[in-house]
C-alpha cells in the first residue's frame, strides 16, 4: 500500500493522547492531555493571528503546521514542566532524538520538513517560530490565570519565574499579548495563584 508509512505515522503519533500535562483543564476537572494542548493552541494562534506583530511576514498556514507537531517529541521525551529547572536540563537533546525517530517513520521528504519545522520552533529565531512559541507560552497561562492555577501552586511557581520563563517569549509577538501578559500576572497575583517575589 502506498500510504503505509503514513498510517503507521498517525497511528504512532495517537500516543499524543496519552501524554499528562501539569496544567488542568478550563473546568478544573482533570489534567489535560499535549494532543487537547495541540488542538487549543492551533485554535489560538488563528485567533490572535490578526494581532502578530508584522503579520504580512507571518505564514499563518507554516504556523499552524508547527503548532501541530513540536509536541510529538512528547511520546518519546515526556511532558517536560517549564519551570522544572533539573527537568529541563537535556530537553532539547532528548525531544531531538524524539524528533528524529518520530519523524524519521515517514519518508522524505517529508520526515526532513517536519523536522526542521521543529527545529524552526525550538529556535523561535523566524517570524513564523516567533509568533508560534508565544502562542505556545501564553495557553497555559490563561489556563491557569481562569483557574484555580492548581499546576503552578502545586509547584510553587513563582511571579520571578513566570517573568523570566514567559514574559519575553509572548510581549515580542504582539502588543496585545504583551498587554495581555500584564493582565493575566496582575489576576495571578491578586488571586495568589503565584509566589510573589
């Protein structure tokens, strides 16, 4: 069959599913899963693509093709938690080797285009990787800035980590991001859902 590869590759990449995130659900009921995250923040970045910064330079469609894969690695590498600072030590090496077996299930040349879509992501150098990490940075924050934010008090995430791990990361994207990054610390912190500091 002609298709092979790539029904072995959707069938592998189903296991998106299973990976457990820290942050919960809009509802508080449960922890949702990377392909729930995927799925939202693809509906977000088409949503707030009106307010990206120079967004004639922006391939919406390169985007929301990031979007849709740098989290695959999660089947091999885990979830890794933001602000787990020993937690993150290696990611990069280990989510590449991820990529590369992940990915390498197809042939080229789309196993190389997806690829380097993810390496584009993970260096947030271009407009497209840019605009698709801030995306990526501020989903978690509404999440548990309109929560009860039970993965940030649970681990102690502080308004100095939060700064440093997500501020740059989403205000250069958009000034309305940027001024709904401001929005979203002042309810984390009236709601004590952050340690100040």
């Amino acid at each position: 069959m002609n298709i092979q590869k790539e029904i072995d590759f959707i069938l592998a990449v189903d296991a998106l599913k299973n990976v457990q995130r820290r942050n919960y659900n809009a509802d508080d009921s449960r922890r949702e899963n990377t392909a729930e995250h995927s799925w939202q923040i693809i509906i977000l970045a088409q949503v707030l693509f009106p307010y990206a910064k120079n967004n004639t330079d922006i391939d919406l469609l390169r985007v929301i093709r990031m979007l849709s894969i740098h989290d695959l690695v999660e089947i091999d590498a885990g979830d890794t938690f933001l602000f787990d600072e020993v937690g993150m030590l290696g990611k990069f090496e280990r989510e590449k080797l991820a990529a590369k077996r992940i990915f390498g299930i197809l042939d080229e040349p789309l196993s190389t285009e997806f690829y380097n879509l993810w390496i584009e992501f993970e260096e947030e150098e271009t407009p497209d990787a840019i605009f698709a990490c801030a995306i990526d940075r501020i989903m978690p924050f509404i999440l548990n800035a309109h929560t009860s934010a039970k993965s940030w008090t649970e681990a102690g995430v502080t308004e100095k980590q939060v700064r440093a791990m997500l501020e740059n990361a989403i205000c250069r994207a958009s000034d309305e991001m940027d001024e709904c990054f401001k929005a979203l610390m002042q309810l984390c912190l009236d709601g004590n859902k952050l340690v100040r500091n």
